[in-house]
C-alpha cells in the first residue's frame, strides 16, 4: 500500500531509487499513513531490524550498488525485536553531557540483548554520553512480549546520571 506505490512513482518521474528507503508509518483507523520517508539507515529504526537481518549487510549494500539487488535473497530471524532508547536529562531539549554509563559490559552479556550506541564517546577509559538519545537497548524474542522483556532486562543493567526511558 505504501512501498511499492512510492517505487512505482519515483520510476514513473524519471527518478529511480537506490540505496535505503524507510517509510516511518502510523497505523491508524483508516489503515497506514506515511509520517516521513528517509533515506537512511536511522536510529532507533534500524535497531529493530538489522538484529533480524540474516544476510550480510555489506553483500546487500554492494548489490545495490550495482543494481543487483533483485538477485539477492534475503533471510531474516522471525522472532519479534523491539528497541528502547535510553536518553539523557533535557532531551529533547538542552541535555547534558559527560555522565559516565555503567552496566555496557553487563547488558551486552544478556540474551539476545543488542546495546548500539548512539550519542557516547569515549573519554579517558570511560563511556560518557554526548547525545540526547544515548542507547538503543533491544531486544529478540520468540513475540513482542519476550522482546519487552529482554530489551528491559537490558536497560535494567544500564545507568548513568540523569538517565531515562519510556517504559511503554
């Protein structure tokens, strides 16, 4: 209803497309409506769906490339993935920076637990946030349930001053 129609369209314009194409859809009463479209790989989107990703990310971009995308087949882990962003004091407005993130190792150990990075740096032989939305913490599971509760198992394990995360 909404991808192939926008492909179709672009060709039709004279304006094919190659590389990544996201579709930030809401479902509503009247079925899905585009929010945005963006051609990249964003976060926190991309980290519920690369964990999935079972063929290679480079073997696909390169096929891409050179117009050989038809000629690949993708796999993806069934299970359900969900992502919850752990963000700093403020944000989305002013937020601080430079708190020290404890818990990274520990997190990363549980199962199927993914930790991406996202607004951190290195300082001295600590992890420090540098961005509003600092981590994205998520989960597989065998349903959306079970990905909830391992994506929070995660969270559980992570701290740092000012740190927060919807819990919805």
């Amino acid at each position: 209803d909404i991808i192939a129609p926008t492909i179709k369209g672009m060709r039709k314009e004279g304006m094919p497309f190659t590389g990544v194409l996201y579709a930030g859809v809401m479902i509503t009463k009247d079925g899905p409506k585009v929010l945005e479209y963006n051609v990249r790989l964003g976060d926190p989107e991309t980290q519920v769906v690369l964990p999935r990703l079972k063929t290679d990310l480079v073997d696909l971009c390169l096929a891409s490339s050179e117009g050989l995308l038809e000629n690949m087949r993708l796999d993806w882990d069934p299970r359900a993935c969900v992502c919850v962003v752990m963000s700093a004091k403020g944000y989305p407005g002013p937020y601080e920076k430079g708190k020290v993130i404890h818990g990274l190792e520990e997190a990363s150990r549980e199962k199927d637990v993914f930790v991406f990075h996202a607004g951190t740096k290195k300082q001295e032989d600590e992890i420090v946030t540098s961005g509003g939305r600092v981590l994205g913490v998520t989960g597989l599971g065998k349903d959306i349930k079970t990905a909830i509760q391992n994506a929070y198992n995660g969270v559980k394990k992570i701290s740092f001053d000012g740190c927060f995360f919807r819990t919805d």
